[in-house]
C-alpha cells in the first residue's frame, strides 16, 4: 500500500469515527442522532468492509421499522 492510500485511508477512518461520535453525542438530544450515525458509517463504508456491513444492517432494521410502522398506521386507517 502506497504513502498516499494509506493517507486516503487514515483521513476516512478519522472523518467517519469523529463523526459517529458527534452522532453518539447528540443521541440524548432532540436531532438526527442516528442519522449522523449512519453518515459515519457511510464515511466509513467507502474504505472498509466491516462499515459496510454494518451500515446494510442498519438499513434492514430501518426498513423493518418502517415496514412494521406503515402497516400499523394502516390497521388505525380502519
């Protein structure tokens, strides 16, 4: 791995945690806690399998959440 990959590498690592701190930080307050959070992961993703992975983790909960809550609000609908 040259000089420069390694650079690239470390300044992803570096973005994508501080910024899933950041989002650790504000979960306890009113905000996009979580949204923050998945950013990191994305940042991370780039350069990283394991962000990946989790990143399409949390993409299926969310879609399960979101499934779970539409069918709900349609069993209110009636």
């Amino acid at each position: 791995m040259s000089p420069i990959q390694l650079l690239k590498k470390a300044a992803i690592l570096i973005a994508g945690v501080s910024v899933i701190i950041v989002g650790i930080i504000l979960l306890p307050l009113p905000g996009p806690g979580f949204l923050i959070i998945a950013f990191g992961l994305f940042i991370l993703s780039t350069e990283f399998a394991w962000a990946e992975r989790r990143l399409a983790y949390l993409k299926s909960k969310y879609k399960e959440l979101l499934g779970k809550t539409k069918s709900k609000s349609n069993k209110d609908d009636h």
